[in-house]
C-alpha cells in the first residue's frame, strides 16, 4: 500500500477523496490536514467515515511525508506548499486551481494573486486522463481539472480537435450545489436556492482561461467560448448542455460516432442515450450524448462534480502516477435513483 | 362582472385559472367543465379554492354560455369546440395550441391529426399582449402562447425585429415539473425527476414552428432556432437561456437599453438584474436580464410557466378583449423565497 | 387609509409583510426600517415588490410615526424600541417573540438576557386570533406568535380545553427552509439541507414555553409537550403531526367534529382531509385534519410558516386592532401546486 | 463464486440488489427476471449498470437455478415461485412481504388475498441480522423486513426488550420517494411531492403488524403502537423519529448507553449524534441517536430505505446464509453531502 494524505480534508472535495479512499486497493490516507478544524477528529466531523474514525486532523502540511499528497484547498493555497512536497518527493495532485494554468501572469490575472511557484507551472500536467493520460503517467505534479472544464472538454475536446466545429460554442452548464463548496453563501442558502435557477459569474468565470488553454493544448486550436454556468436545486451533478453549429455534413449521428470511437477503450466515458445525473453520481464516470434539435446536433455531458469532476479523477490520476490500473478502487457505479 | 367558464377545470392550468379569477374584479366564474371529473366539487378537489366550494363540474361544453370560456385542454379538443362556443357569442381565451398555428396542414403535421375547424386559424390572434397586444382587444378568439414561446419571445422578439442578432439562437430553457402537466409519467415521477436534470423532446418539439411563425409575424423574420428544453427539479418556472451573436458594435448594455426601451410601457415585463423565479411565481410577470458572458451578450427571461406561460396570460388577453386595464386581477407581486 | 411602518424590511418575514400588503385595502406601507441594510433602496433589493420600488429603507426606528408598525426583528430588538412607539401612539405588532411570554424572568431564562421593558408584558395581547381574537380587538400591542406555536395551538387547544386528550402530546414538526430565516447556516445550506430531514433544537427549543403558556391561557392547562421540530427540504410550509392520547370514547371522528364546530366561523381554519402544504402557501391559512392510525387519532395541522405563522397573521391581528374585516387584503387563496 | 439471481429487475429494489451486486467478492449475478420488461437487456434499461451491459432479462422464474434467489417483487408474486425454488435448491431472500407474517389469515387480512404457500410460513426466517442473525445463518428461505420497520425495530427492539418504554409508542416516519417504488402515482408526481410532506396510509398501513410480530418475537412484546409515514421530497432514506414515555429513572443518555451496548459489535448499526441521511445513502447503515426533548428521551433512527432497509439488507442475509462476512460488499460507506 502506498500512502496519501488529504489536504483540505474537511471539505467537500477532501471529504469525498476519504470516502472514495475508504476502499481503494492501493492507496491508505495516513494523514489528513484541516486549517479549520486542527486537532479535531474525522470521527466526529465525519461520523460516516468510519474508517478513519481514529484519524486526528493537523493544522499544516509541514509534516506531510506520504507517497502522495491530495491537495483540496481554495486559491493560492497549493503554490504555498507545493515546491516542498515536491522536495520531500511526495507525488501530489493538486485539486484546486493554482497549477492549471501554465501561465504565472494568467494565473496573476485570473486569481487577483501573484503566482507563488511559477518555477513548476511548466511541469505540471493537466490531469484529464481520458485526453492527457500519457503525460500524467510521467508526472510527478499533477492539476486536477476544475469540474466545469471536465465536463465541458471531454465532450468537446474531440469534436474540436477533428474540425467537426466551427464558429462560436455555447455552453450552458447546470450544476449542483456542492459545486459551490461548504462555504456558507446567500446564493447557496436552501431558501434562495430550493425554488429557481441561477445563472451566475457570467461575466469572470474562472474556467474559461483553463477550457481555453485545455483545447488549444489536446484539440490544437480554441473556439469562441460563451459559457454561462447555472445554479440548479441538486447537490451532485453537472450538466454541460453545448451548442455549437457542425461542420458542414455533420450531423447527431456522426458526431456520436465519433465520440463513440475516441473513447471506446476508456473505462469511465460513455457515449450513450440522454443521461440521468444519478449514473453519475459518486463515480468517476462521464456520460456523453448527442441529440438533434431542429436538425442540429446538441451535446450533453454528465458527470459527478465532487467525482469525476474533483475526487475521483485525482485518484484516478494517482492511479496512473503510480503505474495501477487507472479504474483501480473507482469501478463502482452509479445509482439509478 | 362578466361570467366565465373554465374547461379542463382540473388540470394545472384550469386550477390556476380558477385560483387567479377568484379575486378578479370584473369576470366571475360561473362553469367549469371537466371531461375527467364529471359531477364531482371543485370543493372535494380543489379544497383550497374556497369560492369554489360548490361548483360543480359537468362534463361537456355543450352548456356552457358565459361571456367568456377558458380553454384549457390536450391538443384537439379545443378545435371541437371553437365553433359552437363562437356561434353562441362566447368570446374564447384557448390555452392549448389548436389555434396557435396559422396553417391546417402544419398543425397536421406537428400535432399528428387533422385541423378539425382551419376555418377559425385565420381570425385566431395569437394572444402576446405585449407583442400583438392590438390584435387582442378586437378578437374574440384568442390562442394563448404556450410556456416556452412565451418566455422566449418576450426576450428575443425585439432583438430579431431591429436586428441586433444575427445568425442561429440557441435557447437552453429550464423549466419546472408543472409545465408537463397532471399527467403521470415516468421522467416526472419524484425519484426520477428531483435529483437530475433532463434534456427533453429535443427532435420533435411542437413549440418551435409556433416560435418561428410569431418570430415572422412579429418580428419580421425568423432566425435558426436551435431549442432544447430541460426539466428542472423545480415545480413552477421557466429559465430561458438565450444566446445569440450580437449585431456587430451590440453589447449586453446595448440589448438591455433595446429592451428597456420596448417595454418601458408594460406593467408585466421587467428589464433588470439575473431574475430569481420566484418573483414571478403565481404572477403575470416576466423579468428578463441581458448579463455579459466572455465579451458576448446573453439573454436570460424568467416567468411562472402556468402564470404569464399560461393562466395568467389568458386573463390578461380576455382583459384587453373585455376592454379592461389590462392589469385587473393580476398586480400582486410574487414571493421573494 | 392608514400608514404602516415594517421594521426588519429585508428579512424574510419583512419581505413577506411588504408583498402581503402591496395589495392591502386599507393599509399603506410608508416606512420601511433595516438596520442592515441602512440607505439602501428596496428597489434593488426587492425588485419585484414594485410598488416599494421607491422605498429608501432608514436605519432605525426613531422616525416612525405610522399608525402601525410591524416589527420583524431577532430576539432582543423590539424591546427596546415598543416603549417609545406606543408612547408616540402608534400601535404595534410584534413578529418577534420579546412580548410573547408573559413573565420577563421566564424570557430571560428562555432568550438568555433581561427583558428591557417588562412593564408591558402584561398590556401585550397575544395574536392568535382565533383563539384571542376579542382581546386583539382592543390592543395597542400585540405579540404575534410563533410559526410553531400557531401550526400547534390552533390544532391542540381547543382539544386540550375540551379535555379531549389525556397524558403527554407529541408534536413532530416538519419546517421549510424559511423559517430560520435570512441568516447563513450550516445547517440551511442548501448541499446539507436538500437531501435530508433533520430533526433540530430539540433540549431547548425555544417555543415550548409559548406554547405551554397560551395553551394554559387560552385551554386552562397545559400537558406535558414533547415537541422535536425537523427541518425537511422544502421552502415554505410548516407540518405539525400531533399525537396524544384520547380521552376515553374519542375518536377522529369526535375529534375532528369537535374542530369543525370550533372553527365553523373562522375563514382562516379548515378541517378536512389530510392537507397539502401548497394549499397555505402564502396565504393565512391553516388545514386542519384528524385520521386514525390504529385506531388511534392524530391531527395534522398545516400553515405557511411566513403566512398564518408570521406575516398575514400579524395584518390579521392589525386588522382587527383597527376594527376592519379580519380578512381585509387576506382573502386569496394558495396555490394547489 | 455462488451464483445469484434478481427477480424483479427493473424495480428500484431490483436495480439496486443489481448495483451492489456489482461488486461483491463472492456472489455474481447470472440470471435477471422481469415481467414487465422479457426480453430486454439490462444495458439498454440501465446503462450505468455496466457489468450487466449484456444481460439479457427473462420473463419468469421457471428457468432460474441459482444458488441464491433474490425476490423483489409486489405482493402475492412471491408465494407462487418460492416452492419450486426452494425444491430446486436455490436459497431465497424475499425483499416483499409475502413470508414476513407467520400467519397465513393475518396475511390474508393484510394483503386482500388467501396465502398460497402457508407451509413455508414457519420455516421464513425474517431477516433483520442485527437481532435474528441466528436463525438467518440456517435458514435457506429468508422475508427480508421492509425498510418502516427495519428503521424502526433497529432503534426500539432493543428498548422494549429491556422494558425501557411504557405505554404507547408514537413512530412519525418521514421516507423519501423511492420509497413507493417506480410504479407511477399521483403522490409520487414530482409536482405533487416536491413542495409538501405527505402523511399516507395511516389508517391501514401494511407495516404495522409486521413490526408487532417482531417485537413480539425479538423483545417479548410489543407496546400499542401508532405508525405514521409521511412522504418528504427526498428521494432516498427515512428518518423515524420515536416517542414513547420512558421507563421511570431513565434518560435520553440511558436509553443511548444500551443501544450502543446493544450493538457494539454490529457493523452497520451506529449510535451518536443526530444522523444525517445522505450518511446511509446507498449503504447497509443505520445511524440511531437519542436526544432528549423537554427532558423526554427521542429516539431517532436512519436508513436508506432501499439500502439497509431493502436490497443491502437482502445481501447481508444472504452473506450470512451463505456463511460469509456479514459485511462482505457492503463495507463502502455513504455519503457525506
């Protein structure tokens, strides 16, 4: 077994990294960090767990010395630690947003923050397996993609990198409140958020700068992106609903073909029917459709957000890192209901 | 006060029509049909509509004389009819689409069946108040829009009349459970319907040739629509989503100021900041917003789908066809949570 | 028409007083207080309560000289404003619970600091009309009773005056988000709300001891009360499932006669079958509904919690303080869905 | 491996024995039935059911000859295929109600139909491992409980059986919707659900005496008892919170030290803080608390209906009859949010 340690293990992300670690055949957390709750125990912040019902929380990562080291903290936070980890020779998978960018001014521009560590930006791997897998192989520094651009880019990717788009994408995004994290918000509040729909951050989104980087890495070249992500009453789930017109000759059916044979060997992206959200949920699998509107083909991408859109994608990176089976401890599926 | 009979009184939006009228100044309702609920109370039914406490519901309209009928019945019924009721001088508000489209074989073609009176296709006036509000005062048939078209062409009407979009519209709606009816199915059985979002009747949807002909009538011409609707976990509402490329030199200031402008007038539409559906839940109102998403406008029009996308609307079509202010029985304000 | 005053404008129960009266006949809102949000317009804040659109909210209560004020304002407040608005003569309705208990040591124990203006305790009516409704006629203070309270009292009392239970009463009852307002919590966050129902406040909930004393004054004793509120995922809408022992020969049947005659004259408590929440939402009513488990009876009670249990209630209390119809802008009926 | 088969597939019983089944060291499923689905395939109904992608569903039970049989079906179905299966060999775990009643008239008097297998009452050994694991580890025909009185005995058995309660004892059930299973209803109609809590079947509801005669059978007695579902909008879980006066002396943290001593060496049961669903959300678990209210011990108990209180708990009894860890494929915990 190797080791891990959860950083930032009290909110959503790190908790569902305990949850998908609980029964992973490689991996054991022997360390949990919290900021917020240091000297507290997972036991009784996480009755649930209960494996690591014994496990304390310390306040820093100064002691961290795992195999690998899982970074679930806000902004600015990683580039703080990363740099000594990486010099301790703790493999790390960052799920935040500090080495997505490969750009420090970007980053400076995006974030409102200087970058800590721009020294590592050009050595860390954007960790989207299924379209990036060899280089994660090889890394030592992984970024977790953000849940938006994992959804959006797996659908997109492939039809951007075969020509079979042109002219501006649309992509509307639904997804579920935990999306937004633990932080307590009025936008998040249950009686402002139970009853409607809520189109939010329009004008800054933070994931434009890593869709557009990600496709003008994997697909070559970046489209226009107007991407609009909507708040809706659910606590797990993505839906990117993604417009944009075919190339000429394209239609549902070949779009879907060829999605279909990009990721015929990949465990956890499936092109099917119309997906349920509930396929998804606690997985790391993404469900893909193309459907014609008015003779249009229309993509839908689903998956988990704290999943394949956060936890299970980095464990499924450190699958990789470690030379496992990518599906190792992540082969469960979904519920229907 | 003027008599009005409600048909269909059990569904949706025949209770909504009777919980608006119950405190309308000038119309009472005097009959109520129910093919479903034939002899049965509205009191039984219906227990929290108190001055319907001993109506009782019969089960054709062959009685029905009053000023005005509602109509608010599965798809080809209204048209069986239509006719008698006009005969008889009843002036008709349908809520269903048999006289939406302006052509027999269209309807033949989207619905399935034949037209069974194109005769009245030509007089019926497409009941959008605030678009074809003229119109309405002078008809005594009147085809009350449906949800979606409702919510839809109040945003984007007046954009494709003055030409401030060019290209195809793209319009991701979210709408609540209500919108598909009293009647049981499987995508709006609780479990399958509360923790996921559903992409539906994407191929075949019938509100788009009802969109395109208001768009041409309206507004001159039509775009490409692309149209794809989504149930939301959500009861009462529609979120339209729209986006479209600006005319060269447009902005989302530029659209929003169009907007202002052309409904400065109107007591129902309302130009402002990202809508919250609850504000317009049990009303006759529609806000919409225009907010800026990469550089590039996008639209966004909220309503109460059985509101100003249905029993709301009716009244306030039959108060511009009685020549009331337009606005009787349909001021209060929605909720905030 | 007379002027009112809502201090504790934006919060949940201040917004719901504004819609309520935005459509009152005899009552017009001229003041509106937030020590929140101070100088700021309610036209931003509540967009759609349009007929406030104007309103600039002021920061404390030293101007009011409406002929009524409502003040909605956490535990603590109003105290230390009521004696200077009675002495200025203006009446009062007070939505918070700091002249509810008649005795300053019991609310001391219960809130936790000294009450600042005992003296009135005595004069404060408290507003369940229904059951008080005479001696709200000749107030100049009222204390408008919990949400709790109300579900539980209209329910239970007349049933504990006629001797008709014996032994212990059990209240579980289950609570929309709304009823613990605005404020930001753990607990109403949408991510741990939505998919849960949690029982809260259970050692030392704060409205037992209201509800011992009213039903001791209004029933002439009081049983022993077991009372677990639940917070379920839902917005608005209060559920009291009452059970108690009955007296010997009772039965639903007797129990719900019993209610029904007690009720017969009131336009705001039905008694009938087993209620649907959306019946009360945003009105001022309360269903009320006796089955037999086993054998046993048990009451529902079902009211809005902002509505009969907070905002319509406190312009029921004021109508009757100005000698109107106790229905006086309070006669619509909720939605069915 | 031992080989299993589902009968009754395609319901959420069904689909979820499927989903768990997944992944279990030592049971596979090769044999799927459903009436309302021959001759479908498990790929096209559940695509996330990824190792069942190419399992075909068969009609009837007459050709299944596994080692383990499990029922999920409605009531009566069972009764007619147990005899053969049993006569073949096969083990059965029955997830419907048929064999949970010793007596054939109570179920006659339960259910509206005669017993058509009153023989194998005696032998059925009702399934609820934490306080009948015995008898289960011999038994080769199994009634595994219904999710209300799984819930429900967890937390009480253990308390009448020490003679902790007096008296009558008040269950106030809240369930989610899976809960009434696919079958659609008005009650379960998104609309219809969404915004309200739903008490149902109170007045004849089927759980009731099969949580006496287990009482009677695991604690000696049982105490009156009055049971009232109630349907919230959620779609997973029940939370039973129990009433019931408490032996003179004792306590909330009296009651609570026996239930933990009661089940210290149980797996899946957990006694602690108040529980919060989503804990159980697709596990075995059952989280009990006791709290106290007013000085009165509440006793709280939550499950996953389809869970613990349905397909999980089937495994588990086959587990033991089998001979196995209790907890083989069952030890992943639920979620956090």
């Amino acid at each position: 077994m190797a080791s891990a340690a959860i950083v930032g293990a009290t909110g959503y992300l790190g908790t569902e990294l305990l949850r998908v670690l609980s029964y992973h055949p490689h991996l054991t957390v022997t360390q949990a960090v919290s900021s917020s709750h240091p000297g507290e125990s997972l036991g009784d912040l996480s009755p649930h767990l209960e494996r690591f019902r014994d496990v304390d929380l310390v306040g820093h990562t100064s002691a961290v010395d795992t195999d690998v080291a899982f970074l679930a903290q806000p902004p600015g936070q990683a580039m703080q630690v990363v740099p000594k980890l990486l010099e301790r020779g703790v493999k790390v998978v960052d799920l935040g947003p500090d080495y997505r960018l490969r750009s420090g001014e970007e980053y400076a521009r995006v974030y409102g923050q200087p970058h800590a560590d721009p020294s590592h930006l050009g050595e860390a791997v954007y960790g989207l397996p299924e379209l990036n897998g060899e280089a994660v192989k090889r890394a030592r520094l992984v970024a977790n993609p953000g849940c938006y651009p994992t959804a959006m880019l797996l659908a997109l990717a492939p039809l951007v990198a075969d020509g079979a788009t042109h002219g501006p994408v649309y992509v509307d995004a639904k997804s579920g409140s935990s999306g937004a994290g633990a932080g307590l918000s009025t936008t998040s509040h249950h009686p402002e958020a139970a009853l409607t729909v809520t189109p939010y951050g329009s004008p800054t989104h933070r994931h434009v700068p890593e869709m557009e980087q990600a496709l003008r890495q994997i697909a070559g070249s970046s489209p226009p992106l107007v991407f609009v992500p909507h708040l809706v009453p659910i606590v797990r789930g993505i839906l990117c609903s993604i417009y944009a017109a075919p190339r000429s000759g394209d239609t549902a059916a070949s779009w879907s073909e060829l999605l279909a044979q990009r990721y015929a060997a990949s465990p956890f992206v499936h092109v099917g029917p119309v997906p349920k959200l509930p396929w998804a949920t606690g997985t790391n699998r993404c469900y893909l459709s193309v459907q014609s509107a008015e003779g249009a083909p229309v993509l839908f991408s689903a998956i988990d957000n704290l999943g394949k859109g956060g936890a299970s994608q980095a464990v499924q990176n450190a699958n990789l890192m470690f030379g496992w089976d990518e599906s190792a401890g992540l082969a469960h599926p979904g519920f229907g209901v």
